[in-house]
C-alpha cells in the first residue's frame, strides 16, 4: 500500500471498524482478518487494536469477554448506541466529502 493510501486510511480506519462491527460483534483479530478479505491487506494487527482500545474508551463499542479454546478469554466488541450515532455522522461526513470530489474529478457532475 503506497504512502498516500496509508495516510487517508489514518483518518478513516475508525469508521471503518465501526461499520464492520454495526454489521456484527467481533474480536480484535477477525476485524482484521475481515479488513483483509476487504482488501485493506497492510493493515497491522497492532493497528486495529490500539483503534479498538481508543474506541472502547470514548464508549463507542461494548466489550464481552468470551472464553476462548486457545488461552485467555477473547474481548469481543460491538457497536453500541454511542458508536451507532458516531457511524452514521461518519457516513453523512463521508457522502458530503465523496460528493466533492466526484465533482473534482475530471468526468465528475
């Protein structure tokens, strides 16, 4: 992924996460893993988690701790109604600034 890819992704990442855990609760590493089938390989797992851990703290997402086979218990986050109001400013934001640049876009409206 090039540099500027990278750093639009900074800004949008949260957002991102919060869509996929409106969809359903997840841990930490099936986000991941669900970003990568989206096609957002160079994300780092690390990357996720200090989002997941920033996000829990401004209470946008509910954590369950649920026992795990392999070692300790799993936090497992979902959207919350805090998160769900966050992700739809999230959206309204994203539709106003797509609209922009399809119109600076050469072809745009």
């Amino acid at each position: 992924m090039g540099k500027q890819m990278t750093e639009m992704l900074k800004g949008i990442l949260e957002g991102i996460v919060l869509a996929l855990l409106s969809l359903r609760p997840a841990y930490g590493y099936e986000i991941t893993a669900r970003l990568k089938e989206l096609g957002f390989s160079d994300i780092a797992e690390g990357t996720v988690y200090a989002l997941l851990v920033r996000v829990e703290q401004r209470g946008l997402v509910d954590v369950e701790k649920v026992p795990s086979e392999k070692g300790p218990p799993r936090k497992v986050y979902s959207l919350n109604t805090q998160g769900q109001e966050y992700l739809e400013e999230f959206w309204k934001t994203w539709g106003f600034l797509a609209a922009r640049l399809q119109q600076l876009h050469p072809g745009g409206q």
